[in-house]
C-alpha cells in the first residue's frame, strides 16, 4: 500500500486531472501486480484497493473526481 501511496502523491504533484491520475495509477497498480505474482500462493497480502480523487479549484469554484476501485471479492 505504501508503493500505491506514493505514487498517488508523486502523479498528484503533475496537476493531472482526476480520470488521467487513476489511469496512471491503475498501470502502476499493474506493474505491481505482475511483480507480486512470483511469490508464494495464498500471500497474506493481496493486491487490492479503491480510491477516490478530487481537484477543487477554488478560483472557477469547480470540483472534479473520479473514482477507482477493485471488484467485489465473490
């Protein structure tokens, strides 16, 4: 969760908007992923997540977001 994080602060620092910040994070998200996938069956610590984002723009009093998320575990 803590590689997610930082990605999440270093894409925010581009002043991306909301939908193109969670497409980067989604590949990034996939990069891991595929990383996590040597390891041993049955880790402890699957890969899953949800976010929301938002943008306020004070000056044109707008907010934009978008939301993310992984899909329910059956």
């Amino acid at each position: 969760m803590g590689r997610i994080q930082t990605a999440v602060h270093s894409l925010a620092a581009l002043d991306l908007e909301p939908d193109e910040l969670l497409a980067r994070l989604n590949d990034t998200a996939i990069s891991l992923a595929q990383e996590r996938a040597v390891l041993p069956a049955g880790d402890p610590m699957p890969l899953t997540g949800s976010c929301a984002y938002a943008v306020y723009d004070p000056l044109a009093q707008t907010c934009t977001s978008a939301l993310a998320g992984h899909p329910p575990h059956p």
